[in-house]
C-alpha cells in the first residue's frame, strides 16, 4: 500500500508536471521529515504543528544551510496542502511556520571594464577555439543568457543580420535576445569556420558545437567559460552565470526600466530582478568611497 508521501510524489509528477529532478528534491526532503517525525511517534500525514516544528530545529541543529532548510520546508508546506486539498486531513500544521532568516546575498558579477578585459580572453589566451568562445562570450554576455540558454541557441533562431535570437527559456518560455554589435561581428566571424567542422559530422542547427563539430551540451557550455574564468587574473570568483548577472548589472547602472531588465532576462518575478538594484547602490557606495574626501 502506498503512502501519502508517495501518491504525493506522483501528484507532483503527473498532475503538476515537475521535472524528475524537482521530484527528487521533493522525495529527499520529505524522507527526511518522515524521518523527524517517527522519531517522536507521529506520521507524516497525522503531524502536529509540534512535529514540524521539531522538523525545522532538526534542520538547524544538523547544520543545513537556511536556503535548504527553506526549501525542506517549501516541500512539507506543499504536502500538507495537498493533504487538505484532497480532504485527506483538515487543517494544515505547515501554516503557521514561517521560513528562515537569509541574508540578502548579491550575484558575482563583472564591472563594465573587467568585462571588456575577460571578452578578449578568447583570443589573447590561444586556447580551445578563440573564434568560438568569443562569439560564446559575448553572446552570452550581450544577451543576459543561462549557459542552457546559450547552448540552446540555433541558427534557424538568428536573425539574419545576429542582431537578435528567439530562444526557449526556464519554464519552456519562448523570449527573444537581442546581441550587441561585438556580439554580432564575433558571430559572423565564427560561422564560416563552424560551418567547416560541421561538414565533417551529422549536420546540426546548434549555433555553438565542438571542435568535432557536434552541438556544444550545456555542460560544454559551462567548461569553456570556466578555463578562461581561471585564466582572467581577476580577484573575483567567475562562474558562468556571472556574464548574465553582468548583463543585469550594467542596465540597472545605465538606468534602465527594471521591468524591461526583467522581460529581457526572462524572470517571472519581478523580485528576482530587483537585487540588481542592489548592486546599483554598492556601486553607488564604492563612487561615494572614492570621490568623497572623508569617503575612505
């Protein structure tokens, strides 16, 4: 006989379409309360307020970070809702928990000048493929893309002139990117040579592919941007998602409309796009610090 953990799960996977990962996470978590709660007697689906109380101290006590603790407790709200939706139980015991403290933490991201300097990497490095990862750079840059974005990309999705891409974004939402005139001209000087390696392989529409010619994974993505990360010299941690973090970061500076930000980054929230305005005010803070006589 199943439990209501798993008729839960498989709501989750049925009904509500989350992807077998985002299942996962549910089933690890929710193991975990189940596990809390049958070491002071009680079910899962008969738990008392008490019972995900003790649930959230056990979280803390077992050094679980306050995003995960957060996102534990995200999967026992979902389940008790589920089980007073279906009239499985009456009341929600989850309702009343609120989630732990985070603090606000901001993206890593490039200035404007640091990003110039790790754009011309490609081709003062001379590894890899300087043609390519230029154009990957500055097209993921240029158009505020996720790394599964950039390796999304097609030709078939290009405008004729690589001003702009269509892409398929988080969520399966379609949005359209727009390319800075570096981006472009990188772009135009990469596909003769794609178009080269590309002959000797299956034919693919990826925009981006391997040295073999076969379309660049997101993992592939991802590995190019972290060699010349290693290679950039700056005293920051660079990870692929800095470049779009960069994007976002430089029209927030140059006084861009937050709304347009967030159609052009593809977030549904508006919250998720407004810490950028909180690198604004740090990079407010460091002009202060320096243009300031008593500012040091």
């Amino acid at each position: 006989m199943k439990g209501k953990i798993e008729e839960f799960l498989e709501y989750l996977e049925g009904v509500r379409g989350l992807s077998p990962r985002s299942v996962e996470a549910y089933s690890r978590d929710l193991a975990e309360y189940a596990s809390s709660c049958r070491e002071s007697g009680a079910e899962p689906e008969t738990a008392t307020v008490s019972d995900v109380r003790r649930f959230t101290a056990r979280l803390s006590l077992n050094g679980a970070a306050a995003t995960s603790a957060n996102r534990a407790l995200s999967a026992v709200r979902g389940f008790h809702r589920y089980l007073v939706r279906y009239e499985i139980r009456k009341d929600d015991p989850s309702a009343s928990i609120r989630n732990l403290k985070t603090g606000r933490t901001l993206p890593s991201f490039l200035w404007e000048e640091e990003m110039a300097s790790f754009a011309a990497l490609p081709e003062k490095a001379g590894i890899l493929w300087p043609l390519r990862d230029t154009a990957l750079v500055l097209s993921v840059y240029s158009a505020g893309l996720r790394v599964s974005e950039a390796a999304s990309l097609t030709l078939s999705g290009l405008e004729r002139d690589y001003s702009s891409a269509r892409i398929v974004g988080k969520g399966d939402k379609e949005r359209r990117v727009f390319f800075s005139s570096e981006a472009r001209d990188a772009i135009a000087a990469y596909l003769p040579a794609r178009a080269e390696r590309v002959k000797a392989v299956k034919p693919t529409g990826a925009l981006f592919v391997s040295r073999r010619g076969a379309p660049l994974s997101i993992r592939g993505v991802r590995w190019i941007i972290e060699r010349y990360a290693e290679r950039s010299g700056l005293d920051k941690p660079i990870y692929p998602h800095s470049l779009r973090h960069s994007f976002a970061t430089h029209l927030v500076n140059s006084g861009c409309d937050i709304r347009v930000v967030q159609e052009l980054l593809g977030h549904a929230s508006l919250s998720t796009t407004q810490r950028y305005t909180h690198v604004n005010m740090e990079r407010l803070k460091r002009v202060y610090a320096k243009a300031h006589p008593h500012g040091e």
